[in-house]
C-alpha cells in the first residue's frame, strides 16, 4: 500500500511538472518553437460567440525525434476545415540557447492563409529578480513564407498566481491571452484574437 502511495505522489509530482513546463508549438497562433515531450498531448478549443460564430480546436501530440503533430479544426455553422502541422525541434533550450525549430503548418493548404513554411526561436530568461508578479519569462520570435507573412514576435509572462500572459504578432495582427491554470494540466483561457474575443480551454496529457 505504501508502495503504491508513493508510485502515484511521484507521478502526480511528473504531471505537475509538465504542466508548468510544457510547451505545444504554438505562442497563442504563432509558432513557439518549443514542442511537447514525446508520448504527450494537449487538447486547446477556442470558441468566438460574434460575427456568425466560430469554434477552433487544436490536437498536439509529442513524437519522438524531436517531432509535433498538429491536427487543427476551424468549424463555423456553414463549414469545416481540418488540418494538418509538423514542427521539427532543432535545438532544445538547454538554458544558455534558445530553442530553435522548423515547420510546415497547414501542410493541405486548406486554410485561407494557406500552408506557410517557418522557423521559430524561444529563450527563457534564465533569470528573474524576485519579485510578487513575475515568475518568468520567455521571448518568441521566427520568420515564415507563404502563410506566415515575414516576421512574427512575442512574449510569455508566468506570474505567482497561476495565471500566465501571453502576447504575440504572428505576422499580420496583434494577439494575446490569459490564461488560469485552477488545477495542474488544465487551463482556462481567454483570448483577443485579430480584435475578436474568444474564450476556451486546454488540457495536456501524458501517456
């Protein structure tokens, strides 16, 4: 029984752990170029009530090699479009480097903005004065072609309080998040997307 007890605090310790270090490849829309651990997931919907309606839904799965899955759906009351993302980790963060990584997102060309070739950077700031707002903090940045018009930028603030901010340009708007973390894995969110609001949910898991 102790056994047990103890095989299940260390596996919850894990999943608390992946839930404030895990990363899927995207910032909010932009790419990250972080991927998720392989055998691990993150479920994300994000649903706007206006201009007709429109529910978003992103499914990544960590593989191994280094490798992200992205399947995505865009869904309105008159269509769907699914789709299908690869994202390549050349270089993990490791502390004193960032991370870099390459992509195809929208491999079908479904979208309106079509399929766009990348590559994405991220940095964690390896340090934070102490302080009762930020916990940390980590910079985007990247270049794409064909749907990803140039440059895209953005910044991640973790806060004491489980909340995490979010803030990008993805290469044609301004967008951001906040994001409420009430138990690990899970997290409800709110998001400004292209002036729209949306709200939603992600779930990671591990297998």
């Amino acid at each position: 029984m102790l056994r047990k007890a103890r095989a299940r605090a260390i596996a919850l310790g894990i999943l608390i752990a992946l839930s404030v270090t895990v990363h899927a490849d995207r910032l909010i829309l932009a790419p990250s170029a972080y991927n998720l651990p392989p055998g691990s997931a993150r479920l994300e919907v994000a649903r706007r009530e206006s201009a007709g309606g429109l529910t978003q839904y992103w499914v990544n799965v960590g593989l191994v090699g280094g490798i992200e899955l992205e399947v995505g759906r865009w869904e309105t009351p008159q269509r769907q479009v699914d789709t299908l993302s690869l994202q390549y980790n050349l270089l993990p963060d490791i502390g004193f480097t960032p991370a870099v990584s390459v992509g195809i997102r929208d491999i079908g060309g479904r979208t309106q903005d079509g399929a766009a070739l990348y590559l994405a950077l991220a940095y964690r700031l390896p340090y934070m004065p102490p302080n009762p707002l930020i916990d940390g903090m980590t910079l985007f940045g990247g270049v794409g072609a064909g749907g990803i018009r140039g440059a895209f930028l953005g910044a991640e603030v973790r806060t004491p309080h489980h909340l995490l901010l979010s803030v990008e340009y993805d290469s044609r708007a301004w967008n951001g998040s906040i994001s409420w973390e009430p138990v690990p894995l899970l997290r409800l969110r709110l998001y400004s997307l292209d002036g729209q609001t949306f709200y939603g949910a992600s779930l990671s898991v591990s297998f």
